[in-house]
C-alpha cells in the first residue's frame, strides 16, 4: 500500500469523483435508479454522510476560534491607527466585489439550472431532511426579525440548535473583548483560542484523509439516483468558476492597481509572478506568506512595517478568490436543487462569504467546512458538496492565486495613501 500514500490526497479525491460517477453513471444505465435504491440508501449515502457530519463537526470550535483571533490580531481598535483602518476597509471592500462578480455571473449564466424537472423534483424529495435540517435561515424572511436574531440569548443554545448567524456574532464579540481588557488578562483567553483552532485543523486534516470513500459513496449515490445530467452541470461550473477568477485576477485587479494604487499593472503582475506560481502550486496562502513578504518589499519596494502589518493579517483575513468561490458555489448548488434564492438570501450570502472568508484556514481544502455552513444557512442540502469537491483543488489552487495577489494589492494601495499624508 506504499503506492497508495505516495498518491497526493487532490488526486484520491478527484480519482473517487471520477470513479464514483462513472460506476454511478454505469449502475444508473444497467440496473435503474429504483432498484439501486435499497443500496443507496443503505450502503453508501449513509457512509458519505457519516464523512460530512465529521466535517460539520468541527464548524462551530472553527468559527469561535478563528473569528475570535482574527478580530482579536488587529488590537485595539484606537490604536489601529490609518494603516489598520485602509487595511481592513480594502480587504472587506474586496472581499465584498469578488462575492458579488461570483453570483452575479452565476445569475447570469444559471449553470445549475437546466436539469429535466423530473431530476429536479427527486433531489428535492431525496434531500428535503437536509433543507428542513438547514443551519438557522432557510425559511427566514431578511427583515428586522434576521437582525434580532443574530444576537442570542443563550450563546449555547444557539450552537446547540445550529444559528449560525449568533454563533459568528458570539465569535466576533469574545474577538472585540480580547482587544478591549489587558494583554495579561486576554493572553489565557488567546492562547486557548490558539490551541482550539490548531487542533480544529488537525481534525480537517485527519477527516480529509477518508474524503476519498466519502467524495466516492456521495457522487455515487447522486449518479446511481439522478444519471449523468449533473455531470454536465459540473463541467460549466468548472469553466464558469475558472472564467470569473480570471475576470477578477486580470482586469478587476489592475483596474484597481491602476486607478486606486496608481501604479503600472503590468509591472506588478511582472513583479509578483514568483508570488502567483507559489500560490497556485502550493493552494496555500500561509506556506506564500514568506515569498509575498520578500517580493513585496525587494521587487515592489513596499515599506518593511507595511508589509509586515498587512501581507500576514491577508493571509488569515483577506480571501477575494475563496468568498468569489463561496458565493458561486451556493448559488450553483441552489440552481442545481431547483432552489430559487430571493435577493436577500444572496445577500446573506455575500455577508456570510465576507465573514467566513476571515475564517478560512490557510491551508488546502480549508474553505469546505465553512462553505457547507454557508450552504446550511440558506436552505441548501450540504450533501450538494459532493458534486463540486472533487474538482475542488483546481479551483482552490486558482482561488488562492487571487487570494495572495489581492494581499499585495492592498499593500500597494496602503502604500499609496500613506504616501499621499
């Protein structure tokens, strides 16, 4: 079995997405989706779900844990002083329009949508235990009565029943306190906070070794019910996802670069290509970190204090390509389930893209357990992940070249401002 472990985990997993929906496909074709159901439902949905329940498990320590540091890291608020304040006001500005490219593209060009109505209505009836299971807003009207919400009564009770949208509200106001008592005081609080969040991801790591069986008995039920006509759908996601990174990291960012930073794109993009090929073949923004901070000050000639406040602070908070990734996927899914998201719902979903994107973990596939929280929240089945995940590392190695680069274009346009004072 020593071949096996030599085999990196993106290629299991895209190889138990391939292998799934072709045995699926095959079974579906030969056997007939009514006479594979006992099996299904039986056999191998109940393993899949097993693997997303593991991953569900470890949403809310995630979220505490994250939120709290990442609010907590910026210290005191007053202090902050100019560069936090442009810092944090680019990253959320940022955040927020590659959130909305992605559903606006989605809206328009409906890759989910398609599907014989008859497929739709039986993932519906399938997976209806899932949308009433959903984590806190599927049926809520976005009003006053969201707002009143988000601010629980028992913090408990609220990650007890799923509310997520208490829970992260819960996170945020143990990250404000931290930054408003004493270092001394804070520090036991911070270095709990510290440990829980490593061995969250220590537990991502070790549920992702088995995400081959679970990406395989997933799609396999999915293709064995439904057919082939998802796969299709697949294919213009991919391309459809692909397409609206490349927007973003080639025309939005040097537009931005141009007109806010006011310098040459092409240099930049010149410059920071070093940056852009580690992060594309590493899929991780923290093991980039060293090489931004030495492109950002020898090629780009960015201040040392600059660099050194705001490229770490990006690789923890400021996650363009994953909330554009987050904010795509949900709709597609929600698409693909026949599931029609009012303006509202989207709109909590660009909120919970930008919130959640301070919660990724820097690391390969660490976007997953948030955006099925995401998912939840809106009413849409989370056993949906399996029909994106196994294309997932391509698109997580694009969405974190678009991650890194917006770290340095924030630097560049914090740069600029302090320039101009």
């Amino acid at each position: 079995m020593n071949w096996w472990s030599r085999i990196p985990l993106h290629n299991k997993i895209l190889g138990a997405l391939v292998l799934g929906a072709i045995t699926g496909v095959m079974t579906n074709l030969t056997v007939g989706g009514a006479d594979i159901q006992g099996f299904v439902s039986n056999v191998s949905e109940p393993i899949g779900r097993m693997w997303l329940s593991a991953l569900i498990m470890v949403v809310i320590p995630l979220i505490i844990s994250t939120l709290s540091l990442g609010v907590a890291g910026l210290g005191d608020l007053k202090t902050l002083g100019r560069i936090g304040m442009i810092t944090i006001i680019s990253f959320l500005s940022l955040t927020a329009l590659s959130t909305t490219l992605g559903l606006v593209v989605m809206n328009f060009f409906q890759p989910g949508s398609g599907l014989d109505p008859a497929v739709t209505q039986r993932l519906m009836a399938t997976y209806k235990g899932q949308v009433e299971g959903a984590m806190g807003l599927a049926d809520t009207v976005f009003g006053i009565d969201l707002f009143v919400k988000i601010i629980p009564r028992n913090p408990i009770d609220a990650m007890a029943k799923g509310e997520m949208l208490a829970v992260i509200f819960f996170a945020l106001m143990i990250g404000v306190a931290m930054t408003i008592v004493s270092r001394e005081r804070a520090e036991p609080m911070i270095k709990f906070m510290e440990s829980l969040g490593h061995i969250v991801i220590a537990i991502i790591e070790l549920v992702m070794k088995i995400a081959p069986l679970g990406v395989f008995c997933l799609i396999f039920s999915v293709t064995a019910r439904f057919g082939y006509d998802l796969l299709l759908q697949l294919l213009k996601y991919v391309t459809i996802i692909l397409g609206s990174l490349a927007v973003f990291q080639f025309i939005a960012y040097p537009l931005i670069i141009k007109f806010v930073a006011r310098r040459n794109p092409l240099e930049f993009f010149r410059k920071i290509r070093i940056v852009m090929i580690t992060a594309f073949s590493t899929s991780s923004s923290n093991a980039t970190l060293p090489t931004s901070m030495r492109v950002g000050q020898e090629e780009l000639g960015l201040p040392k204090e600059i660099t050194g406040f705001v490229l770490p602070l990006g690789a923890t908070m400021n996650m363009n390509g994953t909330a554009l990734f987050e904010g795509a996927t949900v709709l597609f899914l929600a698409q693909v389930f026949g599931i029609d998201l009012s303006i509202g719902s989207q709109i909590i979903v660009v909120l919970m893209s930008v919130i959640t994107a301070i919660g990724v973990a820097g690391i390969p596939g660490g976007s997953i357990p948030l955006l099925m929280m995401v998912l939840g929240l809106v009413g849409v089945p989370m056993e949906g992940i399996a029909i994106v995940l196994g294309v997932d590392r391509i698109l997580d190695m694009c969405r974190t070249t678009l991650n890194v680069t917006g770290d340095l274009v924030t630097a560049t346009i914090v740069h600029r401002f302090e320039q101009s004072t």
